[in-house]
C-alpha cells in the first residue's frame, strides 16, 4: 500500500528527513510533487496521496478522520524510524497533527512539524458547508480557491469530483478536539496575510499545541498562499530543517 498512499517513500535515507506532506481538502499529491525536486539535496518529501483522486480517483475517499489515521499510523510508523517531519496545510494541517500525536503515542517524535493556513483543533469551523445541498455547496467552494476554475465552471466535473470534495470537507468539518494535546515536536505555523479562513490569530494559537519550540511566520497571499509564493515557502521550509532537523527531541 506504500506506493498507493505514500508517494517518493522508495527515496527515504537515514541521513536526512523526510517531510510527509498532507493535503488540503480536495488536494492531491501532486500539489507537492514540485518540492521534491527543489528539496531534493536536503529533505525527502514524500507526499500523501489519499483515495477519490488523480491516479486514485476510483477509490473511495476518506470521510472520517479516525479510519483514515488508523491506515496513516500504520505505514507511516514503518518510517518514523528515520528522521521525519510534518507538513499540512489546510485540512492536512489537522490531520498532520493527530497523525504526529498518534506517533508520539507510539514512542516516535518528529523533527518539526510545519502546520499552514489552518485552525487549531479545539475550535470549531464557524461555516461549514459539508452539510450543505449540491447547489449550495458547490457555490461555497469558490471560497476556499482550491478548487480549479475550470472544475467549478463545468457542470460535468464538478460532479465526477462532488462526491471527494464533500468526503473532505465532511472529515475536516466535522474533526474537533475538546482541549489542545500539547505535542512533544515543536511547532512552526505559516499562513497568507489576506487569508480569511485562517487569520494570523488563528497561526500564532498553534503555540498551545505544543511543549517544545514555537514560531509563526505569515506570507503575502490569501489561503492559498502556497501557490503564489512557493519559492519563498521552500525557502523557508529548508530553514526550518536546518534549524531543527538535528534536534534530538
């Protein structure tokens, strides 16, 4: 199953980490598939390809969190004796969170974990749209700019790809934890200065969710300032591997 969920995993060494990157609602792997590359010299991404897309898009999707984590912690544990670290933007940023929490349930701790354009845990998303007709919901993904323009201008598409889309949003929607659990690794939180769905107030209340190191760091763009600022973000993704990858934890 390594070669359906975990993407690049045949690229894992001892001498550097590996940085397990989760995604966004309605997100593939190869959202990330640029950052292998570019990151190449320095750390292994290994991209989470979830069922209900790309090269996996007759696959059921994924609608609750705990069967989800249940299939993650099983393989990513057989790497977690490596160096690792944890990306996730959006919905990845929780379930990077409960996977690492798991993991540290489970004796492994990683280098860092990196969580953008995303809420804390214990509080609940103020409008969700999980629950919402096909009409309306298709009307409320133009918020999120996740989704293509050509996906949501296509009656057709958008359709063949409803049944994922809500699959997400149902699981991130409907996940909340009632109090932070502190994690062991430290904690680096980014976010788009113009995102509405996660204000920079929202990234800097990702301190509580750990006992280690905590920074933030904020980048000009909306929620998916990943897009347009990819070269500033692998810049400073590499920074944070420097900075940390040698900690012992």
């Amino acid at each position: 199953m390594y070669n359906k969920l975990v993407k690049n995993y045949e690229n894992i060494a001892d001498n550097r980490v590996t940085l397990f990157c989760l995604p966004f609602a309605g997100g593939g792997a190869s959202a990330y598939n640029g950052w292998i590359k570019k990151m190449q010299e320095t750390i292994t991404v290994c991209p989470i390809q979830l069922p209900g897309r790309e090269e996996r898009i007759m696959d059921k999707p994924y609608s609750d969190m705990n069967s989800l984590l249940d299939d993650l912690v099983g393989i990513i544990s057989n790497f977690a004796n490596t160096p690792y670290a944890l990306w996730g933007h959006s919905m990845g940023g929780k379930i990077a969170y409960e996977l690492e929490k798991r993991l540290e349930n489970g004796g492994y701790i990683a280098k860092y974990f990196i969580v953008s354009g995303s809420r804390v845990p214990h509080i609940p998303e103020p409008n969700p749209i999980y629950h919402l007709s096909d009409t309306e919901f298709k009307t409320e993904l133009e918020r999120f700019e996740g989704t293509p323009k050509e996906v949501l201008k296509n009656d057709d598409l958008l359709n063949f790809f409803l049944p994922m889309l809500r699959a997400d949003f149902t699981m991130d929607e409907t996940y909340c934890v009632k109090e932070p659990v502190p994690l062991k690794c430290p904690i680096i939180a980014f976010g788009g200065t113009e995102d509405k769905e996660a204000k920079e107030e929202d990234v800097k209340a990702w301190n509580s969710y750990t006992v280690n190191g905590f920074r933030h760091q904020m980048f000009p763009g909306g929620h998916f300032y990943i897009k347009d600022q990819e070269v500033e973000l692998i810049d400073a993704i590499i920074k944070v591997n420097r900075c940390f990858s040698h900690n012992d934890n």
